[in-house]
C-alpha cells in the first residue's frame, strides 16, 4: 500500500470502527437485564455509587449535600457537584433538585 | 510536523472530552432506568427543613387519597463497615409481589416467612469484603455501637452489581431493629398509585398532609441530571475550551509553517492548479487528519471509561462516591455526543486550515516562491 494512501484509509477504518462501537454500544443497552423485579421490589433509584465519605452529617457540607442527600438512595450524587460552586447560587439547583430550598414541594 | 502536533492535541482533547461525555450519558441513562422502576411517588416527613421518621400512621391517610393503589412503608439507611458504606434496606416482606428473582446468584430473596429472622441478602462488595458466602453468620455494628448478627441468605449476581453490590437486604422489622427506630416510624412510604392516574395529580390530593414532602419519578430524574450534568458539563467545557486551543495551533502552524505552504502553493499554480484545487486539496488534507485524530480518540475514550473506569476522571463525576472494583462505569456513547464531538473538532480544523490555504493560494505564484525562497 502507498504510504499517501495510509492516512486516508485509517481514517475511514476509524470512523466506521466507531460507528460499529456506537451501534454495538447501543444494542447492548437495549438488551441489557435490568433486573426490574429488585428495582421495583427494592424501590431505591440510585445505582451502587458508594462512599467513602462520613462527613455527609456535616453541618456545613449538609447544606450542599442535602439537595440529593434526602433522595432515596441519593446520598452521594450530590457530592461531585459540590465542588462547583455554591449551589444555593445555581438557578438550576435552586429550582430542580427538589427541597433544595427547604420547601416543601408538592404536587 | 503540523500534521504531527495536530493529530496528538486532537486526540488527548477528545479522548478526555469522549470519556467523560460518554460517561456522564451512561450514569444518567442509568438513573434513568431506576427512576423508571422507582415508586411513583415516594412520602417523606420533613420538620424544621430536615428529613426525619415519617409516623406509620400516615399510610392510612395516604391509602385513603384517590388514585393510590398502594402505600409500602420502608425503613433504609446506611452501615459503614471498614471505610465502606453499604447501603441497609428494609422490606415489608408481607408486601412483595415477585417470587423468583434473576438477580440472586445463590441462596435465594427473602419471603415473607423471614419477617424479624435475621435474615439477608447481600451484594458482592459485601461480600467480597467479608468474604462471606450463602449460609454464613455476619455481625454487623449498628451507629449504637452494638452488634447485630445476621444469617446469609442470598447473594446477589455480578450482573445485577451496578444496582445491588453495597445492599444489604432485610425483612423491615430486622431493619428497626438494627437502626434502633422507634415502633410507628418509618423512613418513608412508597406510594404506587393506579394506571388511570397520573401521579403528579395524586401527589397534588397530598397536600393537606402536614410536613410531607412528596417526590415523583420526574423529580427524582431531575435531580440526578442536575448533578452529572453540572460536573460533566463543567469538564467538557474545559477541554472544548482545548480543543479550540487546538484549532489555533493549528491555524498559527498553518501560517508560520506558512513559507513551506506558499513555496507548495506556488509550485502547484505554476503546474496549473487553480485555487480552487489547492483549497479543495488542504479541505481533504484537513477532513482526513480531522476524521483519523477525533474519531480514534473516541475510540481510546471509550475503552478507557468502559475497560479500564477512566482512573482519573472518574473521581472527578463521582467525588466523593467511589465505584467498586465489582462492576464497570455504566458507558453510553449515544449519536449526539459523537456528532457533537465531531462538530467541535473537524469543523474548527477545516476553518483553520483551509483559511490560510486560500490566503496562499490568491497570491501571484512567482511572487509566492520567490518569498518563500527568501
């Protein structure tokens, strides 16, 4: 193979190979097993993220923590957001994480 | 040489950006899916701003609102155990529907008949940790700092271990016992309501309860989103700022290797290559090293979330969470990231490149061989 044609060739060897991992990818999550008798039986939305972290109590870092921390099972997700900034800050924390505001949300 | 410096900063940009990218999409996608399996509406009991135990009483006034097909006390809660904390989970055994469960490896689900025995099932972190095995005794150490023995029932699949590898599954009066709550309290209440009804619209008959807070599905969702997409976001916006950087390098290597480019240039007017031709050959030059960079740094991106659990980045979506050896980061690679990532790769590059070309390409020929010689 001439070396001009190197480049060109691996390029579309490349996008197709990604092509084929996105689709694979794809199908793979389509037909993955959920186990959706212990979801539902369990009935906790978090995924088994653990932590190492036993400050959550912490009444400083509760502030940040609690805006999923009261979650079922969400006691963690929170967490990596609290670097950014002072969610009460946020617009989209103080209006999407629910109790976040320490109001009562119903309905 | 610009080929080179192209190709490597490209690649490193968009091996982080796709790593994260795709990431960040399988870790929603997954909350997604437990959101959908979740209770329809979940009661909490708030005072002074703060979640506490929510009074067994309650249920009876929840079950009597219209469109609730079902009130599900639940007492959860978190054991630490070493560094780990696992996650305690106690069921109303009276109260589940299913009788076989794929996710058990060994053993077997609680039953009914298990209320208040002692009896768990458990998650392979735990297991693993303890090494412990269907039949065994463990003594876990509850916040009172006092011992509570446990007999092993069942052990949760490795398949099922993105949701189940830090539970430990107990009937719910096993689960007071253990968190040493009071009688007639409970955690929360999972409320299913019938198929008729939307459960905002029940949620909304709640109100009259007093310090209640009600969560749907929706706001659960929400949540999670807001959290991965936030740190997710604030990353991809640091490397895209890179990437952009990238463009600029590659445009200043077009302009100052610019002499050998305008010799190139001239030389192929003098052959009778018009402008257009020496733009459409930098446009393929461009696409070709665009295409190979953006497309195998995806692919690197890829399997570094999904084979090896992106060490490095991963800290950064999780923080303070870590991710048990016993299961892999959930990785989706949906067609908006890829597209997106091409967008803010191939495109820049072409602009870059192309531009400086056609500045070449109008000059005289003579005039542009005789600077660059110069």
């Amino acid at each position: 193979m001439k070396k001009i044609y190197f480049m060109p060739i691996m390029a579309i060897i490349l996008t197709s190979a990604l092509m084929l991992t996105c689709i694979t990818n794809q199908v793979s999550w389509q037909s993955r097993e959920y186990f959706k008798e212990l979801r539902y039986t369990i009935g906790l939305p978090s995924i088994a993220i653990g932590t190492n972290y036993e400050g959550t109590r912490n009444p400083l870092l509760e502030v940040f923590v609690r805006s999923l921390y009261d979650i079922p099972g969400g006691y963690d997700y929170v967490v990596p957001s609290s670097f950014i900034d002072t969610p009460l800050k946020l617009k989209d924390y103080h209006e999407s994480v629910p109790g976040f505001n320490l109001t009562t949300r119903r309905g | 040489m610009r080929s080179a410096v192209i190709i490597v900063t490209f690649l490193i940009a968009t091996t982080m950006v796709s790593a994260v990218l795709f990431t960040k999409e399988g870790l929603e996608r997954e909350a997604e899916i437990s959101v959908k399996t979740a209770p329809d509406l979940t009661v909490q009991y708030l005072k002074a701003g703060r979640v506490e135990l929510i009074p067994l009483e309650y249920a009876k006034t929840i079950a009597g609102v219209e469109g609730v097909k079902a009130v599900i006390p639940r007492i959860w809660g978190y054991a630490g155990i070493s560094t780990y904390t696992f996650t305690v989970i106690g069921l109303d055994t009276s109260s589940i529907q299913y009788t076989s469960f794929g996710s058990i490896e060994s053993g077997r689900f609680l039953t009914p008949d298990d209320a208040g025995k002692g009896n768990i099932v458990i998650g392979k972190l735990i297991a693993g940790l303890l090494n412990v095995k269907v039949g065994d005794d463990i003594i876990l150490l509850s916040e009172s700092v006092e011992a509570n023995k446990f007999h092993v029932v069942g052990l949760f699949s490795d398949a099922s271990s993105i949701y189940t590898a830090d539970m430990i599954v107990m009937s719910i009066q096993d689960a007071r016992q253990f968190f040493r709550m009071p009688d007639g309290y409970v955690t929360d209440f999972a409320v299913y309501v019938e198929d008729y009804e939307q459960p905002a619209n029940v949620a909304a008959k709640m109100s009259f309860l007093p310090n209640a807070r009600i969560l749907d599905q929706d706001l659960l969702l929400r949540g999670y989103k807001a959290a991965y997409g936030a740190r997710g976001g604030i990353f991809v916006t640091l490397w895209t700022i890179l990437l952009v950087g990238a463009a600029l390098v590659a445009f200043s290597q077009a302009v100052v290797v610019g002499h050998e480019s305008k010799f190139e240039v001239g030389l192929l007017k003098t052959f009778g290559f018009t402008t257009l031709d020496i733009i459409e050959v930098r446009l393929v030059e461009s696409l070709v090293l665009g295409f190979f960079a953006t497309s195998l740094g995806m692919i690197l991106g890829y399997v570094y979330a999904a084979y090896f659990n992106a060490p490095g980045l991963v800290d950064i979506l999780l923080g303070w969470a870590f991710l048990p050896r016993e299961f892999r980061l959930p990785v989706f690679i949906s067609w908006t990231s890829v597209f997106s990532i091409y967008a803010v790769t191939v495109i820049p590059l072409i602009i870059t490149t192309v531009v400086p070309a056609w500045l070449n390409a109008i000059t005289d020929p003579e005039l542009a061989m005789r600077r660059a010689a110069a």
